[in-house]
C-alpha cells in the first residue's frame, strides 16, 4: 500500500523473456508494415497537404520520451496547436481537432515503433517531467522502464482521464503494471481491437 493505494507489483513478467521480446517485436514491424502498405502510404501525404493548409506552420511535432530502461527518444505526432495565436483565440483548428478526435495526429508514431523505440501496444510513455516529477510520483513508475512504451496500452483502453491527479496517475500505473504481468500476443491483439472500437465509438 502506498498513500491508501494498492499497487501492484510485477513477479515475473513473460514480456521480458528474449523469445516474447523478439516476437513482440517481429508483431510490431509487420503489423506496422502492412498498415504503411494499406494506410498510410495515402493517408500520411493527405493528412500533411491538409495541414498545411488548415494549420498552417511546422507539420510535425516533437518531443523528448523516456522508454526502455529510461532511454531518452524523440517523439513525433502531427502538430495540434497553432505556433502563435491572439490572447483568447483558440489554438486548435477545426482541423486539428477532427485529426485529435480520431487520434490521427499520432500517425507519425509508428515510425517510431520501425524505429524501436516504441510498440504498438505497451505501457504509456513517460516524459521528462513526469520522470522527475511531482511528488505523487510512484516508484512504480519504474515497471514501465521493463518494456517499450506503446502507442496504446491496457491503461489507454481503460480510462478516459487526461488530467494529471494523483489518483488518476495511480489508476492507470496500475493497468500497466497488469498488463506487464499478463501479457500475451493475444491480449496485445486485444487492446488493439479495443482502441479501435473506442476510436470509432467515442
């Protein structure tokens, strides 16, 4: 128990046995392969040639992410926000929220996941302040260095809080550490069907 919360942690995880990793990894790149092949090879350019005309400035967006074993990489995301706006104009575009509301602004992601830096499904990425951070930060956290972050995860499909309270926090560091104790292909395949019902459905 850590502040009145159970947290849960991992005894021996199969994710992190070498035949699991590389399975994972050979599920990773040619689930991503076929997707570019079938979707992303119209989808992307179409999605770049409309951001620069409905929001207009840098197409993509980055940022620096902690994955395994605390590596530090590069993240890139369609960009969202508008570079400069008048003082109470909204930074999103219309654009930028329909790309948001169907997720496709995380597109640029599974170069990532080619890249290995990321998977298609694991815990949630941390950033640098969350790894330094407030002090409801749980020791936990650390779990999550075990396997590459995902760009959805058991957390994901679960909760819809975006806000950074303690408890929040707490709730889904434990939907990833579940998820660590009970991988499986199949559960990935799961969770990936999940995020796309959620997509279409939320």
């Amino acid at each position: 128990m850590i502040g009145g919360y159970t947290i849960i942690a991992p005894k021996h995880e199969a994710i992190n046995e070498l035949h699991w990793r590389i399975l994972k990894r050979v599920f990773d790149v040619v689930f991503t392969l076929i997707l570019f092949v079938t979707v992303l090879c119209w989808l992307w350019p179409l999605l770049t040639v409309l951001q620069f005309i409905l929001n207009p400035g840098p197409v993509l967006y980055k940022s620096k992410l902690n994955g395994r074993k605390g590596e530090c990489f590069d993240c890139y995301k369609f960009r969202l926000m508008k570079p400069a706006v008048n003082e109470g104009t909204s930074r999103l575009t219309g654009f930028a929220m329909f790309m948001q509301r169907f997720c496709l602004n995380q597109i640029p992601q599974f170069v990532n996941v080619l890249m290995g830096d990321m998977s298609i499904v694991g815990p949630r990425p941390y950033n640098s302040y969350d790894n330094k951070g407030p002090n409801y930060r749980l020791e936990s956290y650390l779990y999550s260095y075990l396997v590459k972050p995902g760009l959805t995860g058991w957390a994901q499909v679960n909760t819809f809080h975006t806000d950074k309270t303690s408890y929040v926090i707490r709730k889904q560091d434990n939907y990833d550490l579940w998820y660590l104790e009970h991988w499986s292909i199949i559960l990935d395949l799961r969770i990936i069907w999940m995020t796309i019902k959620r997509i279409i459905t939320n």
